[in-house]
C-alpha cells in the first residue's frame, strides 16, 4: 500500500487537506460582538489545538470550519442559537438576600458562584437588586449575541490513517 505524498512522518498523525469530523485542528481565532468589541483572541499567543467533534467546542463554532483547509483564514458570524445560545428568561432568577453570605458586598454586574443540586459551579450574574430581593441571571454571558468567529487554520491531523483516506 503505497503512503499518499500528503501524510506527515509523524508516526501517530497523518495531514489532511480539509477540516472533517475526528480530525485535530490547531489555529487561532478570535471571538468578537458585531460591534467589533474582541471576546477572545490567540492571534497574539499560543493557537488552540481541539479534536471536531470531541465536544470541546460548541457545534455551531465547528460546523464552519468543515472544509477548511491548511493555512485557510476566515470569518464567520455566529447567530446566537448557533454559538452560546438564545437568552432564557427562566435563567434569570430573583433570589433573597439571605442566600448570600453575610459579608458579600453585592453590586449590580457582579459574578457570584453557586453550587447547584449536582454539586456543580454554576456563575450566575447579579443584575438588579431591589431591597432583599436580588436578580440574578444564569444565562451565559454572551447568550443572545451573534459572534464574528474568526480563525486561521494552522494544522489538520487524524489520528487514524484509513479515516484520512476516507476523507480524502
């Protein structure tokens, strides 16, 4: 079986040409509001290596990618139900000052921790206080944006060489 002129020497990894499902990806990218207000970026740093499809990345930021090859740049906007989802009233939850502890200085815009029945963190968001009533709002922070997902593809491996073929 011959070894196709596009496979790196590494003895685990072989290159592909195009991004697919099961493949390693490393590039850097930039998350940014339509205002052009940057979220996140490693364009200046160390780019982000992750597995498609290993849930890593949301599938909205990952259905782009498809198709893209080695040294591609591009850009994309990510409507909400697509990136960090819509904003659900429901997560916005009125709670007393009681819950909180004694010494906590609330404010408008503070991100406070809370354990829910898992035992899991959940952040949640103070955003009006009203007496002892406290709001408080668990929805991701950038639910309801649209993001302007930019990103320049570095490498692209499988770790597998018949899955390589098969995309080829």
């Amino acid at each position: 079986m011959n070894t196709p002129a596009d496979l790196s020497a590494s003895p685990s990894l072989v290159s592909l040409h195009k991004i697919a499902q099961g493949c390693v990806v490393t590039l850097h990218f930039s998350l940014a509001l339509e205002d052009g207000s940057i979220i996140d970026s490693n364009f200046e740093g160390s780019p982000a290596t992750f597995t498609m499809g290993d849930g890593s990345m949301l599938p909205g930021f990952e259905d782009v990618l498809v198709g893209l090859g080695v040294n591609e740049r591009a850009s994309f906007r990510i409507e909400p139900e697509y990136g960090f989802g819509q904003h659900n009233p429901v997560n916005v939850q009125l709670m007393k000052r009681q819950h909180f502890p004694v010494d906590m200085e609330l404010g408008h815009g503070l991100v406070v921790s809370f354990t829910d029945a898992a035992k899991s963190e959940l952040p949640g968001v103070i955003t009006a206080i009203a007496g002892d009533e406290i709001s408080v709002d668990f929805n991701h922070p950038l639910a309801g944006k649209s993001i302007v997902f930019d990103v320049q593809v570095l490498g692209i491996e499988v770790a597998d060489i018949a899955t390589a073929e098969e995309a080829g």
